[in-house]
C-alpha cells in the first residue's frame, strides 16, 4: 500500500439552516453509508442532530446553516454535526416527562452511538457520534463533554 494511502473517507456537507434540509442531509449520508449495515442508525443520528442545531442555535437563525462530516473506515463511521452557537446552555441528554414534545435527540442519539461527544468553540458546538462495524447497533452511552 502507498504511504498516502488511507482506509479512511471523509465528507462533508454544509446545509441552510431550514427544516428541509435536515431531510437532505438524511438523504446525503444514507447515499454515502448505502451498503453499510449502520446506514440506519447514521441516518436517524443526523437527523437527530441536524435538527438540534436548527431548532437550538443561531443555525436556525436567518442566514444561519449547520455542518455535517462523515468520516468512514472499516472498522467505524463518525457523524459530526457543528452548529453556530448562539445559546447560553450546552447540549445534554435530558430526561423529559412522557408528555413532553421535545428533549429525547440527544438521548436517542446516546442510545444508538457507541460514543458520542461534544465539542465547543468561540463559533459554537460540534457533537461527534461513532458507530462501531464491529459491535451490535447501540452504544447506551452518556455524552461526553
């Protein structure tokens, strides 16, 4: 194999922040995983996460967008949503009442990922969720910050 060669592929896809496009971004990483037994729970984490950043922060906002990376090898997947900020509280898995319409995402996404993690910065917040090819669907991991 040459030096520069990698196992590892890298996308990305930066998006309005307009509901729609949630919906292409589902669409964007299911093309990229098609063959990939997690295509699922990658598709249902973006989603997850790509509304967090439009309902939540400046991403929403007008003229806001967020950024979604994907990074691939053999043996992991990485979905990574970076969002503009803009909100005085980090992003954390909350324990909503059953009535509750909102504040399962980051939950949901911690019950399918094998690691999740939240990254802040001057510009706002990325949240990083891996999927393992190795190990059966679902992580049942806290967040880490």
């Amino acid at each position: 194999m040459h030096e520069y060669t990698s196992n590892i592929r890298v996308w990305g896809l930066t998006c309005p922040g307009f509901p729609e496009e949630v919906s292409r971004a589902r669409r964007w990483t299911r093309d990229i995983l098609r063959d990939s037994p997690l295509v699922d729970d990658a598709a249902l984490i973006v989603s997850e996460l790509g509304t967090n950043a439009i309902l939540h922060t400046a991403s929403g906002q007008g003229g806001g967008t967020f950024h979604l990376a994907l990074a691939v090898s053999p043996q992991a997947i990485a979905l990574s949503v970076s969002d503009e900020g803009g909100t005085g509280t980090d992003p954390k898995v909350e324990h909503p009442d059953d009535d509750a319409v909102h504040g399962r995402g980051l939950g949901m996404v911690s019950a399918l990922a094998h690691r999740v993690v939240v990254h802040d910065s001057e510009d706002g917040y990325t949240v990083t969720a891996e999927l393992y090819a190795d190990s059966p669907s679902g992580g049942g991991n806290e967040l880490s910050t």
